[in-house]
C-alpha cells in the first residue's frame, strides 16, 4: 500500500495505483478530493499531512508530488515514521521553471524572477532549492534524474502559467493579468502559436527509508 500526501486532484496517486494494489491519496482541502481523479485502486481521503487516520506500520511508500514545501514538515514526517512499514520508503518530489528552448526561456525566466516573483509564498524558495535546503530525516537513497515533457501551445502554455500562485495573487492585488503580456513577448520566439512546442520540466528528488 501506498500513501500519497496532500494529493491535490490525484494525478501521483493515479501514477501510483499501476505499481500498488492499493493507493491511499488524502488532501487536506474537501474542494481538492472533490475534484480528484477516479481510479479503482485510489481511495481518496480529506486529512491533514500529520493526522493520516492510517494504522501504524500499514504502509510501504509515502509520497508528496510538489507539496512538501506547504506541509508542516517535522510534524509529517512523525506521521510517516508511524505509518511505515519497516525498510518503508519515503519519496517527496517537485519540478522547477519549464523549460523550452533558450529565447523562451530568457523570457519566462525574467517574468518568474523579476514580474511575479515578488507574490510567490516564501515557502516556493525551497521549491527553487529543489528541496536540498530542507531537513530530510530518513536513510537517504541517490535517486535518477526525471523530467517531466508535454507538447504545449502557446495559449495552453498561458494557462500554466495563469494557474501558479504568484499568478494568481499580481492578479488579486494588481487587478490585471501580467500573463498578456507574458505572451506578447513569447509570441515573438513562438512563431506559429498553434504549434506545439516540447515544454520539459526538471523533477527533483529526495527518497529515503525508515530503520
């Protein structure tokens, strides 16, 4: 069996449910789970990070896919250290800045940096460490190097970007959307708009066991 923490809309569990007979994928947010993918070997749950609700020794992975940064850490990882099985592992990961090709990437990279940077939480900073800043409290294991890849317009690349949090608050205190013009700029090294071009994201690990 599989825990995934604060799951969000299930896209991990479901990743999961291939390679485990059962899947337990909790949220702390009802609205989250509410809109969770179905799956036959996914049970979804509404819980916090540090109050699972799962018996002690019950589970053989936990994972959290891009939210380790929003948990209160200490208290999450007693909670896993309770619910794993002996030689269980633990596996958080995140992805940083999408990359596409060098003038995109100029491009992008001054709008994450210098446009909304100054409305990301603090907790993103850790996420831009790529999780290496943190404590990590098990027997670490080396993990691969993964990338995540997705053929995007650039209207489909807009609302990615649209859908960050620092996105999200420019807009709550600006009342405008910075991503217009994102895409004014990127239409210039875009050519056809309509095309897709290969987005890759870089995915960043940390993995370890319990005794």
């Amino acid at each position: 069996m599989a825990w995934d923490c604060a799951t969000g809309s299930g896209q991990a569990a479901i990743g999961l449910a291939r390679h485990f007979s059962r899947v337990i994928a909790s949220d702390a947010s009802e609205a989250q789970i509410a809109y969770a993918i179905p799956h036959p070997a996914v049970e979804y749950r509404v819980a916090r990070a540090e109050q699972s609700g799962l018996a002690a020794g019950s589970v053989d992975l936990v994972t959290v896919a891009q939210a380790l940064h929003w948990l209160d850490r200490t208290a999450f990882y007693a909670e896993a250290r309770r619910v794993l099985a002996p030689g269980g592992m633990v596996a958080a990961w995140c992805y940083v800045l999408v990359r596409i090709d060098p003038a995109v990437d100029r491009v992008m990279e001054a709008f994450y940096r210098d446009t909304i940077g100054p409305y990301w939480p603090p907790e993103r900073r850790i996420t831009d460490e790529r999780y290496r800043t943190i404590a990590f409290p098990f027997a670490e294991v080396a993990t691969p190097e993964f990338t995540m890849e997705q053929a995007l317009t650039l209207d489909e690349l807009a609302g990615y970007v649209r859908t960050w949090s620092g996105t999200r608050r420019y807009v709550e205190r600006n009342g405008c959307d910075p991503v217009d013009d994102l895409v004014i700029k990127l239409r210039e090294h875009w050519a056809d708009p309509a095309a897709r071009r290969v987005a890759r994201w870089p995915v960043y690990m940390r993995a370890g066991r319990v005794p």
